[in-house]
C-alpha cells in the first residue's frame, strides 16, 4: 500500500505540481529576445512537447525504479528522475512566458509511459529495463535536435533550455548503457519511434 502511494504521489506530483528545480535555470542568464505572435505560438507548442517528454521520463523511470529489485539501480534511476524534474520546471516556466500552456493530455502520457517501462522491466528485466531507457534518450536527444533548429533564431532562451536537456539526455543514456544496457530489437526501436511521433504531433496542438 505504501508504494502504491508513493507512485501515485509521483503521478500527481509530476502531472499536476508546481516543480522546483534543483539547478538553475540555463536561460535565466539569458536576454529574453522580442518574438513576433507567430514566434512565440511556434516556440511554445515546441516547449509544449519538450514538457510531454518528460512527463513521459519522469513515468519511465519512476515504473522502473518501482519494478527494479537492485537498489543500486534504483537510486541511480531515482536521481535521473530528480534531473528530469528539472527539465519539466524549465520548460514550464518557457511556456508560461511565452504565454502557452502544457499539454491537456499529460495524465494520458504518464500513465502510458508508466505501463511501457513497468512492463519492460518486468519482462525483460534490469538490463531489458535500461536498453529502453538508452533508446529513449537517443530518440529525444535527436528530437531535441530537431527543435533547435525549428525555434525561432532569436528565442534565446529556449535554446538555452532545449541545449541543457540535451546534454543531460546524452548523459542518462551513457549511464544507462555502462550499468548494463541491452541493444533492444528493432522492432521495438520501430514501435518507440512510432508512438513518439504520435505524441509529439498530438502535443504540439493539446
């Protein structure tokens, strides 16, 4: 019972919360550059899907963490989910000032990533578990890449924060493939980006 609780506190603490971050913000450092309507609706719907992503890592790894019986493990998919609560704190704050808002689909985001990584885990196992974190972050880290190139030039704050999580994406996949990774199928590679792209499309819009 005291774990269901905790997961659906992370669950309601991630959809519905207020986060603070425990780094500083890249952008706060930064100039806010004058945007045009047009600009700004474009930045904002990317940050939108940036938001939705982690919405969807914080699932990940809270159902791995949950799933996992190596408590080395654990703490290090713990402190992944701590950096991750930054990233949802950053883009959140983009959004508000770019006058956007976060998805209204974030409830059905988490409880889908938190099913997929429950059951990679259990499935397959530790390393199964941790080759679906490595493709995850890949995948982001690569639509990450596609969105610095689609923010508009002189959005320099958002650039500042998409460039942060970037870095931290490559990071996690790194970790995860030194503590044990396997290379998932190619199917299931398939089927990621797939289900990917169908949520990034839907949550550039809601």
């Amino acid at each position: 019972m005291d774990t269901l609780l905790t997961v659906a506190n992370r669950a309601l603490h991630t959809v519905f919360a207020h986060h603070h971050p425990s780094r500083t913000n890249p952008a706060n450092a930064l100039a806010d550059a004058p945007l045009n309507d047009g600009e700004k609706r474009e930045a904002a719907a990317l940050m939108r899907v940036n938001h939705v992503g982690e919405v969807c890592a914080q699932a990940l790894y809270t159902a791995q963490a949950l799933a996992t019986k190596d408590d080395s493990l654990r703490m290090h998919l713990q402190k992944a989910c701590e950096e991750e609560t930054d990233h949802l704190a950053w883009t959140k704050e983009r959004l508000k000032q770019l006058g956007g808002r976060t998805s209204l689909l974030n409830p059905l985001w988490y409880a889908g990533a938190f099913g997929i990584g429950f059951l990679a885990a259990k499935l397959g196992g530790d390393p199964m578990s941790l080759g679906f974190v490595v493709e995850t972050e890949h995948q982001v880290e690569a639509h990450l890449q596609s969105h610095m190139q689609r923010l508009p030039e002189n959005d320099l704050a958002s650039r500042a924060i998409v460039a942060q999580m970037k870095a931290d994406e490559m990071r996690h996949a790194k970790e995860a493939q030194a503590a044990g990774a396997v290379d998932l199928p190619a199917p299931i590679k398939v089927l990621m980006k797939v289900a990917a792209s169908v949520m990034t499309t839907v949550a550039h819009r809601i």
